[in-house]
C-alpha cells in the first residue's frame, strides 16, 4: 500500500473514531427493582491513539508476561466442576447484544483438599448469532468475579471471562462444545500466540426455585489482555486494518488454520473474530477465536457467508493473501510436524463420542493428505488465493 493510500485510509479511521467518541443516550434496566434508567455512556476513546501510546519497561513486560503464564485457571487440562445459581429464566431472556444489564450470581467450585469457594458474580450475556432464540436456548455468558474474592482460587488474577455455553440442552450439543475445545488446543499446538481454554463441567442452578436447569460442559475462554501480555503486546482495537500490516508469518499462519477447521467466519478488516495485538516492535499479530462455525465443528445453526460462494462450512475456502514459498512452506512444515499432536488431541476426552471423534479425525486428514505436496500448497495457497489487501 502506498503511503497516500494509507494515510486516507487513516484518516477515515479517525473521523470515523470521533463520530463515535460522540455521547449517546444508553437505557438500563435495574436487575433489582425491574425500573429503566437513563445515563450518558462514556465517550469512546479514539482507537488509533492506542498506536501512540508510551510502553512500560521491558521489565514490566516480563513481569506481565510471568503472571498470565501462571494463572491457575489455565494450569490444568482436567474439566472444571463449577455450579452456577442465578435467576437464568431472567438472563436468557435478554438477548440485546447490546445488553449492559448483569445479574447477581454465585459460583461455587471445589479445591483438590476439598475445600469449596463460593464466589459472588454477575453474568452478562455476550454474542450476536448465539444470542438468538431461533438459535440457542441457552446464552453464552459473560461472568465477572469479585477482585477480593479470587485470590487463592482457580480464578486468581480473572476480572472477567468469557464462558461458551452449550447452546441447547442435549447431547449432541455439548459434542459441538467438546470439538471447539479441542480446536483451540490445536492451534495451541501450532502457536503460543493464541486463546488458551479450559473446559469445565458447568452445573446452572436457578436461584429462585433451587432446580438445576442444565449441567453440561462449557469453555472458558482467556481474556484477551492476557494472551497479549503472554505476547508481550497490548490489544489494538483498529478497525480497517489491512494485510499488510499484520505479521505475515502469523497471519499465514492464521488463515491456513482458519482453512484446516473450515473456518470462514472472521474478518480482520471488521475485527470480527479476532483480536490485534500490537508489540513494542511495532508488529501487529492477528489472534483468531470463536470456531464454532466452522466445519470441524459444524453445529446445525452454522451455515457460510452466501457472498462466500460455498454451500457449507465444511467446504474449505483459503481467505487469505497470496503466499511465496518462502512464507509458505515453513507454515505448512509446523503443521505436518504436529499432525500426530493434534490426532492424539481427539483421544484425550473420553466424554467425545466414537463416531463424532472419528468424523472429526476424517476432516483433519483430508487437510493433510492436501498440503502433503508441493503442488496441492502452491494451488492452494500461491495460485488460488486472494488478491485483496484485506478482509
């Protein structure tokens, strides 16, 4: 990209941020007394300023860096026992993505010597597509901890994380939750510039009327500013953000993945479905999530973009630039060497079902059987790829 070119484009972006940082009305409901409120919101920051701001030392990086790399939720791939009471009849009712309304819960969970935490939370619901009633009957939440209250816990060092739901009450569903698990724990097997999850067996209790609604698994998903800081970065909210700004190693990375699971479902240009992260280099690495609808995982509500020309996610579609050799090659090397790791991946739950493994083993070595020749990596990736500066 030329400079004049990038400089429009930056300059789009900044009146864009100022038309945003204008104040808005914002209507709450009291969880407590049923009564709406009506308040400013803040004004939003400009997201380019971020570019400009100072970093701490190198020694407080590296500290930061230690303390996400040791937080003890993250610690153990053994599912979590976690029981959650709250008013749930209220919280799947609110549907707004929008929502900033938070209802009053409690989590309880066991320690290895047996000694149980009870921690006071407030869920939120989070989401667009799985927010929808036609969708899911059960949201997605959002659970934020008392500060005070997590120390010596599981949850020492969370503010708040996001919890992936099993959607419906079934079986089957609670498959589609084990599979993307076991996504992010490939990719991070290819990368360490990636969400970590941990899975939890989720009991949901109704605080009024003391019955259990559901008792499935779920995943925590890392905060975001945790995995930046495992990078040593700092999360950049920039909308507009093009190709070639990125890393290009991880942003190969990145889309070649994003082709392994049949994931289209992202958009850098848009920040939808990842994160950027910004280092005191000035690099900016690309951090995918949210692979439920992709073909690996393959829920029945997943269904492709139709400006996508492909009839199901479990078509694959390359979305990324075009690649050399140079760039390519080492990337596909890093994903033939953990083959075997990622296999061995779907032996590891029990709780996964013969043929939903087996189905999801066939898919993977599809991708595999492809890239294995030099002539299937250079169709795919140098001839049959995107032109674009960005998505």
């Amino acid at each position: 990209m030329n400079r004049s070119v990038r400089a429009r484009r930056i300059l789009v972006a900044l009146a864009l941020a100022s038309l945003l940082a204008a104040p808005s009305l914002v209507v709450s409901i009291s969880g407590e007394t049923g009564q709406a409120t009506t308040s400013k919101a803040p004004p939003k920051k400009n997201p380019l300023l971020k570019l400009a701001e100072a970093w701490p030392s190198a020694e407080v990086l590296k500290a930061r860096h230690a303390a996400a790399d040791a937080l003890p939720l993250f610690a153990s791939t053994e599912a979590l026992p976690i029981t959650i009471a709250a008013d749930f009849k209220a919280v799947n009712k609110d549907r707004d993505p929008n929502s900033t309304q938070r209802f009053p819960g409690e989590l309880r969970t066991t320690r290895a010597d047996g000694r149980i935490d009870v921690l006071h939370i407030k869920l939120g619901t989070r989401g667009h597509f799985r927010l929808m009633p036609r969708n899911c009957d059960f949201v997605p939440l959002r659970v934020e901890f008392v500060k005070d209250e997590v120390k010596g816990t599981v949850f020492d060092g969370q503010s708040w994380l996001k919890l992936g739901t099993h959607c419906q009450d079934s079986g089957d569903y609670e498959q589609y939750t084990l599979k993307e698990y076991l996504t992010y724990k490939m990719l991070n097997l290819l990368t360490q510039k990636s969400f970590r999850v941990r899975l939890v067996k989720a009991t949901y209790v109704d605080s009024k009327s003391g019955k259990t609604v559901a008792s499935r698994y779920g995943i925590f998903l890392e905060h975001d500013n945790d995995v930046a800081r495992r990078m040593d970065g700092r999360i950049i909210g920039i909308p507009r953000v093009v190709f070639a700004d990125l890393d290009q190693d991880m942003l190969t990375l990145m889309m070649v993945f994003n082709y392994m699971i049949g994931n289209t479902d992202f958009s850098i240009y848009a920040n939808h479905n990842v994160r950027l992260v910004q280092t005191p280099d000035r690099k900016i690495y690309s951090v995918p999530y949210d692979f439920d609808i992709s073909g690996l995982v393959h829920p029945p509500y997943a269904m492709p973009d139709r400006r996508l020309m492909i009839k199901s996610v479990v078509d694959r579609l390359y979305r990324g630039p075009c690649r050399t050799p140079e760039l390519i090659n080492p990337v596909v090397a890093n994903f033939l060497a953990k083959k075997d790791q990622v296999m061995a991946l779907f032996e590891s739950l029990p709780d996964l079902k013969k043929e939903v493994r087996r189905d999801a083993k066939d898919y993977l070595d599809d991708f595999y059987s492809t890239i294995k020749t030099d002539k299937n990596v250079k169709r795919l990736f140098t001839d049959s790829c995107s032109k674009a500066e960005g998505m």
